[in-house]
DNA sequence: TATTGTTATACTCTATAACTATA
DNA sequence: TATAGTTATAGAGTATAACAATA
C-alpha cells in the first residue's frame, strides 16, 4: 500500500506522464494528512486543534478581551462565543467581568486549561517524534528549518493559526 | 508584518515558554496555506482543486466507470455525481454509456479537459516556484526528498488525494 | 436480487445580519 | 452613537438514505 502496488491496465509510464509532484503538493497532502492525525490524536482528550489553537494563544495573553484574542487568530466576534462556551464548558477557560468596562470579558486559562495545555503539547511531540521517525536527527533538523523560511517567506509567523487566515477577502 | 511586529504588552521571552513549533506544525501551516493559494490561482481558469484531482486521475484511467474512478480518488458516488455534472458543464470531462453494461458509463477527457490539465500543471508550476523562489536548487531537491520520504512512510501515494482520504473511520 | 448512477433529505459549518447591554 | 458580546438566520458543504434503470 506504500506505492505502485495497483495492478493498472496500462499505465503510460512509471511516472504520470511526465508530470512530477513537487513539495507544493506534498506539503498540501501532508498537511492535510498530519492535521487530521492530530485531530485524532486529540479526540480522547475531549477537544479539536482548534481549541489547541485557542489554549495556545490564550496562554501567551490572558486577560486581554475575547474580540481582541478572536483577532489575533483570526476569529470573527460570532466564532469566539462558540469557541469560548465550548472551552467554558469544559472547563478550561474562564470568563472574567472587567469592572473598567462592564461590556467585556476577559479571558483566562484555568488551571484545568493550562493542565490541558501541557497534555496536549505533549501529544503534538509524540506525534511529530512518530511522524519523523524515519528521519535522522539532523535530517528533522533540516526539515524544520526549511520549513520555517518558507513559512517566513509565506508572511506566516508562529502566531497564525492554520484555519483561520487573518485577512480573507 | 513578516513577523514579530506587534507591540505586545509583555510577553513571557522570546519565543512561546519554551514550546517549539516543530515540523509537523509547519506542515499543517504551509499545507493549508499553499492549499489556499493554489484555489485562488484556479480561480480565473473556472475550477477548483477537486476538479484538478480528478482530471489528474481521470487522466490516467480513461474509460473506468464513474464509481470505479471516485474509489480510487476517494469519492462516494454521491460526491462524483456532483463533479462529474460540474466538469461536463464545463466541457472538460465527457460521460459514455458502456454498450456492454448500460446501467454505467465510462468517463472520458475531452480536448478541452487535457488542455485545461496542461494549464492548470502549469501554473501549479508556477505557483510551486514563486513558492520555493528563496530556496536555492539543492535546498529545494531536499525538501522535496525528504517529504517525499515522509509521504511514503505515511501510505500517501502519487495516487491519494488531499482532501478525501480514502477509508475514513 | 444486486449494481450503477441519480435524487432527496438531514446534518454540520460558516458567514452575515440583527439584537442586548453597556459606554 | 458606538462598541462588546450574543443570538438568529441563511447559505454552502457533506453524509446518508431512498430511488430508477439495468443486469
């Protein structure tokens, strides 16, 4: 099931008619791939990679208004309400009356929510040590760092969220 | 806004307490963007990526029924139905009843949809080197190598598609 | 009765707009 | 009147089930 393993009538060649796939399709078919293993991965723990993202970035600025956090990762007002009743719910974030101005909440990480958070960060390392297992050490190393220019390239930083594009439109 | 631009309050160091964002993260972050990207490139040419997907597929296995060709990219017969319609409305793809059993049809390119193919490649082309234009030559080799690695451990084939995997739960 | 392709229906997601309470 | 947050509504997309024609 690894690759050519098909018995096809009468391919053309061994490759697609000259057509190569390049790491502009890998990096899709991989990314798609390695997102929903995560989201797998994250289902017994009772969230999805969006609350991940959520937690995250909560983490790095709690306190600050749920519209303002919705900015950073691109979330629209109606989206955090959802997002921030699911995390409520579970307990993980907490929503606090700002006495300044009565009209919005801050936004906090319970302890609940920074244990999640651990937990959770812990599965994404096993994941990606699973997920590289077939590289060595300085091959994981070359990767990333490629990677990562062309994600600096792409104007993304490590703030943006995957899902959520800041600007669409 | 490449980077570490926002005035922010004051955050704890420099990068996020100590969690890296390894590859994996990256790979979900680039491969939703380039994803992204590569629909907004085929927005002027009237089609989107499912229907590169299957004229790709298509091109390979001229004359396979319709279900036939939707289980090797993953699509339920419901699903083809729709982007059959849509590519024969467009002109590119053309169903024929298979004398032989007249309950299927067999699905064939028309001139139209090879050419579309050709132009879309090519600005997968285009996009893919717009996309690694900071890599130097080798530096691009490797990526893809390694990848491609990645891809093989991972059971993903030229064959798989992005968006629809082929057993899901 | 089983299979190919189609149509109908329900469910989820997302996006937009309308609403409330504070300012 | 403007803003933070919420609720309501509509559209797109997806999945499942029922259906008609042919075998």
């Amino acid at each position: 099931m690894t690759d050519g393993g098909d018995a096809r009538p009468a391919g053309p060649g061994r490759e697609h008619e000259g057509f190569e796939f390049g790491f502009a399709f890998l990096l899709v078919q991989l990314g798609t791939l390695v997102a929903g293993q995560f989201r797998e991965q994250l289902e017994p723990l009772g969230i999805e990679p969006r609350h991940f993202g959520m937690l995250t970035r909560l983490a790095q600025n709690e306190g600050r208004a749920q519209q303002a956090i919705g900015e950073l990762i691109g979330l629209n007002p109606t989206q955090m309400v959802f997002l921030v009743d699911e995390l409520e719910d579970r307990g993980l974030v907490e929503r606090r009356r700002n006495p300044a101005d009565r009209r919005s909440y801050g936004l906090y990480l319970t302890d609940a929510g920074r244990d999640m958070l651990a937990r959770v960060r812990a599965v994404a390392q096993t994941h990606q040590g699973a997920l590289g297992s077939s590289l060595t050490g300085p091959e994981r190393e070359q990767l990333t760092a490629l990677l990562r220019r062309l994600a600096a390239e792409q104007g993304l930083s490590g703030q943006s969220l995957p899902g959520a594009s800041p600007r669409r439109r």
